[in-house]
C-alpha cells in the first residue's frame, strides 16, 4: 500500500512495499526515515521489523535507467503508527442501596461499550443487585481502543421485625429486632407515618395494624412486615376516700371499676360483713372486734381484666 496506519497494540508482523510500472530495466534501492536499507533493490520491500512507537515513518524508493534516477517520494509511501487512547472510569456514587442507581462516566474515546451487559455511551445509569466491576472499552477517532475499569459496591441492607405481644394492655409497648447500625427509625399504623415515633420502641395508642422502617449507617432502608396489634384499656380501681365512722354504724363504700372491666369484690383486713361484696358500691358492717380496734383497712379488687392487663386494687383506712 501507499499509506498505512494501524493502532501501536496492532503492530502487524511486516509491511510490503511495491513499485508500480515496473520495469525489468530498471534497478532500485530503498530508504526508510531516510536511510538506506542495504541490500533492498528489488521492485518490492518488505519490513519485517514495522514501527512499533506513535508517529509516521516515510519510506522512499530511488529506480535507476543506467544513468538517469526517479525518486518515488512524492507522495512518499508511509506507515502511521497510532498512539492508543487514555481511557477514564468512574462511578457516581460508588456504593449504593440496593433499588437505587450509579452513573457509569468515561472519558477518553468517540464510542464507548461496557461490560457486563455490552453497554453503550459514556454517561449511564446502572442498578446491578450485587457487588459489580464495569470494564468500558473506549474507541477513538483512529479506531485504536483501551479499556478502564470502575467498580459498584452494594451497602449492606438492614432487617427489621417487630417484637412484643399482639394484644397488649394499654401502656405497653412494641420493639424491635434489628442487623447492622441503625439510625434512623419511622413508626406506621396501617401505613401513615406517625409523627414524633421515632425510637426502637412504640407504645400503641389504638389497636391496629403497624409497621417500622430502619435507615442504617450506609443510607439503606428495611421495612417490617405489618404487626397487628390488639390493644386493651388498663383497669382502673378505686375505693373511695378514708373514712371515720361511730360505733354500730355501717360504713357506706362507694368504689368504682372501670377500663378492662367493670368487676371487683371487697375484702377487708378485719372480720366484719359486707352487704355485697362483688359490687363496687355496697356498705360494711364492722365486727365487734373491729370496732374494739379501732380502725381496718377495706380494698376493693378488680376480677377478670381484659386481654393481657393486670388486676388492680385500691384500700381506704376506717377509724371508728
């Protein structure tokens, strides 16, 4: 050929130079970058050590008729050796959560293909789903190529469970089963964030049905699967105020019961009678004894709460 190129990683094993219009008559001798190649006289030269470096070598041949000589130098035959392209990678961000995206960037090159996935351009959105190294192979105007290399790195994910009991007595509260370090927490009843819940615990307010989302050190989120919770109203005794009463008199009892459940039953630390012990208003008549001591003490007892509360009591102090 007259002119040839090729890339410095696609250095050919020879090159062949030929003279056209050949003419037996006629000998020849051959030059490259100006120097005489010895012993290269033939109407084709070939050079089995082609340039390896970036540049242009010029190659010549002087044809001699006895006494008169041309020069084919014009245009000189040459070999373009191209210099291969400094490729650029990057990714932005370099680690993400699963779910979420990086821009793969290069530069370097006119045409870009990366891989895995045979990827084309040198600004694109990637979401892979485990730890990723991207090769993008960068072509240049001249056809040479080079590659470069980045990498994507997931973040660890969080779990997250609720714990606790499904009913529970109103005051009690639900926590949490957590992997990794959280910093962030977001309480939901039936998926509506709850405004201020943002510990590791929860007191429910309402039955229903709650869920908690984690943000952990790398900016990754977990969501619990839906807790349904049954909430139940504590019980609230109380058996009135302290009184003082005359001998042979009854003590009139005005107690109350409510939240969990409406039953009770009096019993009292002397050995008198009540008039109806399982109702929370009723009277006591004092024993003998009791009034021969003076004072006792009566404690009204919530019976069978609701759901997992405790019973609760109340006492008041009689001095006769």
């Amino acid at each position: 050929p007259l002119n040839t190129a090729y890339c410095v990683s696609n250095v050919p094993s020879q090159v062949t130079f030929t003279v056209s219009n050949f003419q037996p008559a006629v000998s020849y001798q051959w030059f490259k970058n100006g120097s005489l190649l010895v012993d290269q006289n033939g109407e084709t030269y070939i050079d089995l050590s082609p340039p390896t470096t970036a540049g242009t070598t010029y190659y010549n041949v002087v044809a001699t008729n006895g006494t008169c000589t041309f020069s084919a130098s014009i245009p000189r035959p040459s070999v373009t050796v191209y210099s291969l392209p400094t490729v650029t990678a990057s990714s932005t961000p370099t680690s993400i959560c699963p779910g979420t995206s990086s821009v793969l960037s290069a530069t370097g090159g006119t045409s870009y293909v990366w891989q895995p996935g045979s990827l084309i351009g040198n600004n694109l959105s990637v979401s892979p789903i485990a730890n990723t190294y991207y090769t993008v192979t960068a072509t240049d105007a001249n056809t040479c190529s080079s590659t470069a290399t980045t990498s994507v790195t997931m973040n660890p994910v969080p779990t997250v469970s609720i714990t606790g009991s499904s009913s529970i007595c109103e005051g009690g509260s639900l926590g949490t089963s957590v992997t990794g370090t959280i910093s962030n927490y977001k309480w939901y009843q039936s998926n509506v964030l709850i405004p201020g819940a943002g510990s590791n615990t929860y007191i429910p307010l309402v039955s229903g049905s709650y869920s908690v989302q984690v943000t952990n050190s790398f900016g990754c989120t977990a969501t619990s699967t839906p807790f349904s919770v049954t909430l139940y109203q504590k019980v609230i005794t109380s058996a009135g105020v302290n009184q003082q009463v005359c001998a042979g008199s009854d003590v009139n009892l005005n107690g109350s019961i409510s939240g969990g459940t409406n039953n009770g039953t009096w019993t009292t630390s002397g050995t008198g009678n009540f008039n109806l012990a399982t109702s929370p208003i009723t009277f006591y008549t004092p024993s003998a004894s009791d009034i021969a001591l003076g004072s006792f003490v009566l404690t009204l007892t919530s019976i069978d709460p609701a759901g997992p509360c405790n019973s609760t009591s109340s006492s008041i102090n009689i001095t006769i």
